[in-house]
C-alpha cells in the first residue's frame, strides 16, 4: 500500500516543476487516478507523458505497491487554454 502523497512525491521528484493530483479509486491505497501538469510534457505525445510518469513511479508499479494507475497529463498552457 502507498498513500496518495507518496504518489505524489515520487511523482515531482521525477518532474519537479509538476503539479500533481492523486486520488485513491478504491480506498485500498493501490488503484490511483492522478492528473499531472507539467512544462516538461511541451511537445511530447501522449504516450511519452505517461512514460515519463511511469518512470517516476516505477518501482511503486514493479513491486506491485501501485496495481493500476489511470493517467491525465497536460502540459500549463493546455490547462490555461481550457480555463
């Protein structure tokens, strides 16, 4: 089990200027819904977003701590755009 500000930290350490939300889907502390923002998805994919998202949380997803996570990813002026 992993609690979703662990989820978050691991996240802004592999993206540090990321604005991060986590929620729990199940309450079981595995299933996670998080939103990510961050200037360093400029330009990339939607498939290399979550790459690289997948690579900050890695070994929460290989050890099994995180069982499912479900991805939004966008960069600040995708957000800005929206508002």
């Amino acid at each position: 089990m992993i609690s979703p500000d662990q989820v978050e930290a691991m996240i802004k350490a592999g993206l540090p200027d990321a604005e991060v939300a986590v929620q729990d889907l199940t309450g079981g502390g595995d299933h996670y819904q998080v939103a990510v923002v961050s200037g360093a998805f400029e330009g990339l994919s939607l498939v290399k977003r979550h790459q690289l998202v997948y690579k900050a949380v890695n070994s929460a997803m290989s050890s099994e701590a995180i069982h499912a996570l479900s991805l939004e990813t966008n960069t600040p002026s995708e957000v800005a755009a929206a508002s």
